[in-house]
C-alpha cells in the first residue's frame, strides 16, 4: 500500500499545473518587454535572424525564439500561442522539482519546501509570460536531477551530456552556471580514473566553446553597452567587503519568502544548515548544489550578470533544495514532540511567503500587468479620424496589436506621432494648434516615475480630457486641445 503523501504529491502538483493553465488561460495582454520580443518573432522572416542580435533592445536564446516562431507559424500569433513553451517549461519543471526534493525532504517537510516553489508568484508569472525564464528554470532543475543521480559515466553518457550542454547554452544562457556545477561534479567522481577524465574534460571544452560563440556573437557588446550597465549597475553583487555585499545577497531569498524579517533569518538558517548538511553527507553533491551559486555570484561581481528577481528565477529552486535539506537536518536534531517547534518555524516562513510570495489568489482571480489590448480595442470604436499620440513605451503595443497581431485590432486615426524617452506632449500639442487641429487621442501603457508626472503635466498644458480609457496600466485619452 502505498503512503498517503504519494498521493498529496500527485495532487500537489496537478494543483500547480491546474492554477499555471488557468492563469494561462486568463490570457492577458503581452506587457511591454514581452512586446518588444514578440516583435521580433513577427519581423525576422529567416531562421538566420535569430542567431544576431535582436532588435528593440531584446536578448533571448536563438532556439527559444525559432521553436516559437515554428508554433506562431502554425497556431498564429497570438498571445497564448506565444506563451506556450513557458507554460510547458513551468510544468515539468515543476515535477521535476517534486522528484528533486523527493529525495531530501520526507512526509510534511516535502508538502512545505513543495510550496515555496510550486505556489510561488515567481512560477505563476514567468510560466505564463513570453520570455525565457520559466525554460531556464526548467533545464537548470532538470540538469540538477539528473546530473545528480549520475554515480558513474560511461561513453555514452559522456558523448551525450557534452551534446546537450553544447546545445542548451544556445536554448537557455543562465544554463552555463549550472553547467559549471555538472562539470565540476563529473570531474571530482571521475578524477582517479584517467581515461574518463580526459573524456569529461572535452567535454567541458566543448561547452566552453559553445558558450564562447553564443556569447561574442549575441550578446557580449550590447551586455557591455552603458545604457545597461548602467540599468543593471544597482544590481550587481558588490564583492563580499564592499558595501550592499549582504543586501544584494538577501535578494535570492527575498524572491522566496518576502520581506519579512523573521521568514528572511529561518529562510537562511536553514539553508546554511543545508549547505553543513551536504558537506557532511557528500562532498561531491556538495559541490554540484554551490558551484553554481558561487559562479552567479562572481560573475555579477564582474558587471556580467544582474541580480534581478527574474533573472535569478533559474536558481531560486536550487536554493529551496538546499533549504529543504537543511530543515530535514534540522527536524533530525529533534525526536517526536520536540520537532513540533521546528515544523511551527518553517510554517512561518512558508505561511509568509504564501503570503507575500504566492501564486495562490490567481485561482479566483485574473493575473495582471499592462492590460493595453482592452485599451486598444476600446479605442477602436471611439477613435474617428483624429491624430494619435503614442508615448515612447506604448508604441511597441500599438505596432504589435494592429499590425501583426492574429486578431488585429484596427484604430481609425488619421495619423500617428511617436514621442521620444522624455514624452513632452505640450510640444506636440503647441504645433497642432498652431495647425488648427481641435481633438487629439493620446494612448500611454507602461508609463511610470518621472516620465509620467512630466506626460500628466504636459496633458493639463495641451487641453481638456474629454474621455478616458482605463485598464491596469494603460490609458487612452481624448483631448480637446486649448
């Protein structure tokens, strides 16, 4: 007979999947860097475009874009469409994830550490999102899985995981961190034995090489560009005695549990015990679970990488991993009754980061972020022939939808203006007055910070607001202009 937890397992992970589909399924409109990538989905005709650098400041593994572009070619494109490999990525990822911590984490201990992942905000938005972090999530728990069952290469082994770290650098680019992992480890069980040694070290040279190509022809001189270093600058790992070391280190369990200062110190507690406990148990796998952690973190020392919450999602459940770990440790430390103290403390942090963290609200209701396709249609009956102004972030939107959207929503203005970084509207409405223009339509998505209190400021010089279109985060307007 099997345990009952078999079964919760089951139901834990259709429970997942359940609430990924139906936020799939709510079908929200694409926000602005998920426009700016579907762009150029629609625009590059050749496969061949896809192995250069993208267009509209974007930067996605060439096979992502092609295996999207193969499904838009069949389905249409549309937004669903265009999100379907995160959907898969986030769902086997998910039972992957289960599997994983399956290993480590018994009974209650398995239904917690399941939670922070699989009910987490982070897994709910990017596996639903075009872009490419649910798929390097998926590959990087995949890899770990597997590499970590791995006691013993043989040739074939080898000649296949050097294949497919060679190709998985061109699908998902944060896989060389947990690339490092998998070769150190294969290195350290195989390094008294000479002719595989020399076997796995081609290999890692033939993922070095890849890695290599990917990165000089797509991505190094736009990664070293000043308008992003100087975006991701705040986000980089000072060095471990520079000042921000520690605050830019809480940003990986921040992305777990929240803000909160107690589920942040039991969050670390248990993960550095996890660490201990790895140590003591296997050196090896030790090595495999923090190579990759520690080469994130040098090479954002170095101004490569950033330390943002969706850039990060990658190694979020190797964290969780080893925090499950420590706790399982820590729950050894106690018999019967007296684990009841441990379960109430990691209950906390769960309970507080399916508080702050979850996915679990988006059962009832709709995920939402730029919801400029309701706009766009409203303004598709009220627009008659006046000039439209897009501000600067709502212009990939406006191309998107009605011009290569599947369902093109058609806006009949007589004309369009684009307003630069800055969105000085009073400018361009000075000039159409002198022109002898009445009424103009204004359509903004994205628009925050300064750039928006200049666009409000700019509206109250040019007229009177004669009609709004609102939804979250985009706004049409009608200006009688004065």
């Amino acid at each position: 007979m099997q345990h009952p937890y078999k079964y919760i397992k089951y139901i834990l992970i259709l429970g997942a999947s359940a609430i990924l589909i139906k936020v799939w399924t709510d079908n929200r409109s694409l926000f602005l860097d998920e426009l700016n990538l579907a762009l150029n989905v629609a625009e590059i005709g050749q496969i061949s475009g896809f192995f250069q650098p993208l267009d509209y400041g974007q930067y996605a593994p060439p096979f992502f874009l092609i295996f999207t572009k193969a499904l838009v070619s069949l389905l249409g494109l549309h937004e669903m469409v265009l999100r379907v490999i995160p959907l898969f990525s986030a769902i086997t990822c998910i039972i992957f994830f289960s599997r994983w911590i399956s290993r480590y984490c018994l009974a209650e201990r398995y239904l917690l550490v399941f939670s922070l992942f699989g009910f987490s905000f982070l897994i709910m938005q990017h596996g639903t999102e075009f872009k490419p972090y649910a798929l390097d999530t998926c590959l990087a728990v995949v890899m770990m899985y597997f590499s970590s069952r791995a006691q013993q290469l043989d040739k074939r082994r080898i000649i296949l995981w050097t294949l497919a770290g060679a190709f998985v650098v061109w699908l998902s680019m944060p896989s060389v961190f947990i690339l490092t992992g998998v070769g150190l480890y294969f290195l350290s069980i195989h390094y008294n034995q000479s002719q595989k040694l020399i076997g796995i070290l081609i290999m890692i040279g033939v993922w070095l090489i890849s890695f290599g190509v990917y990165v000089h022809e797509l991505i190094y001189d736009a990664a070293r560009s000043d308008y992003l270093q100087g975006y991701h600058e705040a986000y980089f790992m000072p060095l471990p005695w520079e000042k921000g070391f520690s605050e830019v280190s809480l940003t990986f369990f921040r992305a777990i549990v929240g803000k909160t200062t107690i589920p942040l110190l039991m969050s670390i507690i248990a993960f550095i015990y996890g660490i201990v406990k790895l140590l003591q148990r296997d050196a090896k796998t030790a090595l495999l679970y923090i190579s990759p952690i520690v080469a994130l973190m040098i090479t954002s020392m170095f101004g490569f990488y950033s330390i943002l919450d969706r850039l990060i999602f990658f190694i979020i459940p190797l964290f969780i991993v080893i925090m499950g770990i420590g706790l399982e440790g820590l729950s050894g430390l106690f018999k019967g009754k007296s684990r009841i103290p441990v379960a109430v403390v990691f209950l906390i942090v769960v309970g507080s980061a399916l508080n702050f963290r979850s996915g679990l609200h988006y059962i009832k209701s709709e995920f939402q972020l730029e919801e400029s396709r309701p706009v766009l249609k409203k303004m598709s009956e009220q627009v008659d022939g006046e000039i439209l102004v897009l501000t600067h972030d709502a212009a990939p939107s406006y191309k998107f939808y009605t011009r290569y959207y599947k369902n093109r929503i058609l806006i009949p203005s007589k004309s369009t203006i684009q307003l630069d970084w800055d969105n000085q509207i009073d400018s361009v409405c000075q000039n159409l007055i002198k022109n002898e223009v009445k009424t103009l339509w204004i359509y903004d998505a994205h628009t925050f910070g300064p750039s928006l209190d200049r666009l409000q400021e700019g509206i109250k010089i040019c007229g009177i607001i004669e009609l709004s279109l609102d939804a979250q985060s985009a706004k049409a307007l009608r200006i009688r202009l004065e």
